[in-house]
C-alpha cells in the first residue's frame, strides 16, 4: 500500500508541471545561489536540474523547515524532529512524537548530504528528495497535515506569498514550490568538515588510537558504510533480534520476502551526536551499537550473508569509538546559514 501511495503521490505532483512549471524554473543564472561540492565527494545524485538553486530559494525551504505551519495544528515543523545542534537528528528519542501526542514507529534519521541520497526513508519508499516531505506532512503519525490545506494556510499568510514571489517570480503558492524550496534547503545542508574529512584532504593528522579505529573500520564496517559518504545506500537485515517482527522494513516497498527486515544502511556522519541508534531506536550508545556488530549480532532468515560477529577486544572497541567520534562535523552543526 505504501508503494503505491508513493507513486501516486509522484504521478499527482509531477502531472500539475505543464506551463507552471516552465514559469518555476524560469530563474536568471545571475541569481545562482551556489552548491558546496566538496571536494572528496562523489558527484551528488540530486543537481537541482529541474529546481535552479537561488539564495531565495534556499532561504523560503530554510523557513518552511521550521514553520509549524505544515502541521495540522501548527504545533509540529520539521525542525522539531530534526534539530541541526544535533545534526538534524531527532537526539535521545526513540520515536519522535506527531501532532495530538502520536508516536511513531520508527527513529527519526538524521539529515545531512541529501543531495547524494538515491532515495529516503527507512525503507526507502520515497525515490526523489523533491517528494520526500509529502511523506512525513501527510503522515497521520507525524504531521497530519494535507498538501492542499497547507497551500491554502499559507496563500493566507502576511508573509508567504511575497516570499514565493521573490523565490519563483510569482507570489502564487502551489505544493510543486514548497517542494522545491524545501529540496532547495535540504539538498544544501552539506556535512563534510569533520575531523575525518579533514584527515582525508591531508590537513589534519589522527592519534594512533583514531587510526587503528579507521582500519578497523575499512576492514570490518566500510562494505556497507562506505566512504566518504559512510553509506552504500542498501538494503539490509544487520541482525537485530526480533528485527522485523513488527516491521517489515524494506518488503513493505518491494513485497519481496528477501527484503523482509531490510532497512537502508544510515550515513555514519556525526553518529556521536544522533542517537539512539537502528531503525527502531532500540540502542542509545555508541557502545552497544559496537557491541551488535562484534557480539550480540542474531542469523535470521535473512540477516545479511556479510555480517558475522567481529568478537573485537575491548580496546579495538575504544578505537572504533574514537575513529566514529571523529565524523562528527562541528562546523555544519553551528552553521548560521542553516539555522532556523
């Protein structure tokens, strides 16, 4: 059911272009606003092709992230799950909560780097970030709220209509331009000035302790975390007990059984700060997520063929940790550009 809500929500978004659309992405090249590249990154899935980036742009995405307004009772933004002091990650809650007290089912991921994400969401049943937010907007669990009746609360605010004006060259509000602007603000939110990036470029050296935890992590973790992304973007049952028992994960896209307790392998990128960890939150430290993968990993039917317990030592298990401590990236944390 799921799949097929999230094609149709394609075919309706993408079947209301036509002349609107040519109008939308009319946007002078001066007006450029810029993408940071960086320069260790692969080229990024997501090039703002059909969405020029322009600093309005940017800065109306910015706003509709932390307006409530997209909420039913405008009571919930997406900020509120996706805190940037926590590298938008929603920190210390296993389930976020929605509108009128709702839990949901599964742990809010943290943001950064979208713009090289194939696809989104756990299971990855969203494929292009320009659709992504419907999911969470619409969702009954989170933010309740209708793509129709936000284009209206928003055609009646004092503000907006001028700021869609100045952004796509008309103060006409259609659902089409708040994805834009908020594919235009997340597909900038670049993580890629950590400690280990800063190691890769040669401008920063690492102990012996962060280097012998870096191994570890190329030989152990790096087939499905690779870098310098730290993640594959795959789908894979880490062998969680009782891992999909009450979710399917991956299947409740694909409804192929070996897909049954898959979820996407999360980016690694400041992991020291978005805690708890897994699909379900079930794991709060970075300890016990070391601990998984080295000893308490179960085989179930479909626990993926690549994954057997590690058995680190404990030290190897503090070099690990000290290796992960260095991907988190405190300039994108405090970054004014991004901030609400």
């Amino acid at each position: 059911m799921r799949a097929s809500i999230a094609i149709t929500l394609i075919v309706v978004l993408f079947s209301r272009c036509g002349k609107e659309e040519e109008s939308v992405l009319a946007v002078p090249t001066e007006q450029a606003f810029g993408f940071n590249q960086p320069e260790h990154f692969p080229p990024p899935h997501y090039t703002f092709t059909n969405n020029p980036l322009t600093k309005q742009g940017f800065e109306l995405g910015r706003k509709l992230f932390f307006d409530p307004i997209l909420s039913l009772d405008n009571s919930l933004s997406c900020g509120t799950c996706h805190s940037q002091v926590h590298a938008f990650a929603d920190h210390g809650t296993a389930f976020s909560l929605g509108v009128n007290g709702a839990v949901g089912t599964r742990n809010s991921p943290a943001i950064s780097n979208m713009a090289w994400y194939p696809a989104f969401m756990w299971d990855g049943g969203i494929n292009h970030i320009e659709i992504m937010p419907v999911a969470p907007i619409t969702s009954p669990i989170e933010m309740k709220e209708t793509m129709t009746n936000v284009v209206v609360k928003l055609l009646s605010d004092p503000v907006y209509p001028g700021l869609f004006n100045a952004a796509f060259g008309s103060s006409e509000v259609t659902d089409q331009k708040i994805l834009f602007a908020l594919a235009q603000y997340m597909g900038n939110l670049v993580s890629s000035d950590s400690k280990y990036d800063r190691y890769i470029l040669g401008k920063e050296s690492y102990t012996a302790q962060e280097t012998e935890g870096l191994n570890l992590f190329r030989t152990h973790c790096e087939s499905c975390h690779n870098e310098p992304l730290t993640s594959d973007f795959s789908y894979r049952n880490n062998g969680l007990a009782g891992g999909y028992e009450t979710d399917f994960g991956r299947y409740l896209i694909t409804q192929e059984e070996s897909d049954k307790g898959k979820f996407k392998v999360p980016s690694l990128r400041n992991v020291a700060l978005t805690y708890p960890y897994m699909h379900d939150g079930r794991l709060f430290t970075l300890t016990a997520v070391i601990d998984h993968y080295s000893e308490n990993l179960v085989t179930v039917g479909n626990t993926d063929p690549s994954l057997t317990p590690m058995n680190f030592t404990s030290s190897q298990k503090e070099a690990l940790d000290a290796f992960l401590q260095t991907l988190t990236d405190y300039t994108y944390i405090s970054n004014p550009l991004y901030a609400e």
